[in-house]
C-alpha cells in the first residue's frame, strides 16, 4: 500500500507574530541623538545666524549688480548659474551644507528635505498667526545638527517673485518661465514668509 505523504505546509500567521515583535525589539535598539544642551543649541544658533548673514550678502549683492546690469531677464539663471556654486563655496569653506529651501520652490535643486519641511510648516503656520518666527536648531542624527532661519520677503525680492502684473513685469516673468518653467515661487508681497535658510553642521 502507497500512503501518501502530507504536504509540508507552511503557516504564515504563526510567524507574523513572531515578525513583529522582531521588528519592534529591532526599532528599539536605532540609537536616537543625544538631546543638545542650551549651551550647544546657542552656539549653533550663533554659528547659524552668521552663516545665514554672510550666504545672504553674498547673493543679495551678486542679484543687485545682475539686475542693475541687465535687469530681470538677465538675473533670472542667477539662482542655477551663481547662486548655487556660490553656496557651495561657502558650504566647503565653513565645513557646512547651506542652503535655501521653500515650500514653492524656483530652482527644483532647492526642495525641501522631510525635516526641512517640517520646520517650514512649522513657520507658515506661526507666520499666520502673526507670530514672531525665531531660528530652530535640531539634531537630525547622531552626527549632524540643524540650523534653520526664515526668510522674508524684501523689496528687492519682488522684481522677481512678486505679483505678475503688479510688483513684477509680466514680460520679465515670462524671461523666468524660460529659465523656469516649473517656477511656483512667484505672488508674494514685501514682509511675506518666503522660505528659510537651511544650514547642517557635522556636530561637535
């Protein structure tokens, strides 16, 4: 007589379990950065702060003489051709990544990484509030800290991202739209949140 042999199932809900809580022992053991001290977040913010005001006459000052030079349609690559590698300069030279982020962005290059954006919800929200939007420092892991500003809306800034027809020439949006054809960063009026200043240390 030839009896047949019973298939070797095998049982996937006995083992979910067992996944489980595997996976939760797993997640508990990711070492979380140490929380900074007051001392650490000031002198971040210190370090933060000149960084952000050394990047920011850099770029204002190139953007100033660009316009002067060929006005908007002229200045409009500024952010690709210029503003990029001179940030990048700047970045290598203080042993730093600077940065400018929005939640509308101009140059693609400059969408915000997920804590990056958190933080400008985090100011969007406030600014509607009417409340004062002061500098955030974090650890975003075991060896890197945050500094992040925000940036507000200066006269100058409307030539090129204002209101189309209004604070900003239609023709010279449209020199932009060439340069930019994704652009969202465009109707803002002088004292509005534009964005904000991103710069991450190694920590120290």
């Amino acid at each position: 007589m030839i009896i047949a042999s019973r298939p070797n199932t095998f049982n996937m809900t006995r083992l979910i379990p067992f996944l489980s809580i595997v996976l939760l022992l797993a997640g508990g053991c990711v070492q979380q950065p140490a929380a900074l001290t007051d001392a650490e977040k000031q002198q971040y913010v210190e370090k933060g702060k000149g960084l952000a005001q050394a990047s920011f006459a850099a770029l204002s000052g190139r953007l100033a003489e660009a316009i002067e030079q060929g006005g908007v349609p002229y200045a409009a690559p500024f952010c690709s051709v210029t503003a990029l590698p001179l940030l990048d300069s700047l970045s290598k030279a203080n042993n730093a990544v600077i940065r400018r982020t929005s939640l509308k962005v101009r140059n693609s290059a400059n969408q915000p990484a997920p804590w990056e954006k958190e933080i400008l919800l985090q100011y969007e929200a406030q600014s509607q509030k009417g409340e004062a939007l002061k500098p955030v420092v974090k650890a975003i892991n075991l060896n890197e800290v945050a500094f992040a500003a925000p940036i507000s809306v200066l006269p100058l800034c409307v030539k090129c991202h204002g209101k189309v027809g209004e604070t900003m020439d239609a023709a010279d949006y449209e020199a932009i739209k060439k340069t930019y054809p994704a652009d969202q960063a465009f109707g803002y009026a002088e004292g509005d949140l534009r964005g904000m200043w991103s710069i991450v240390f190694k920590r120290e």
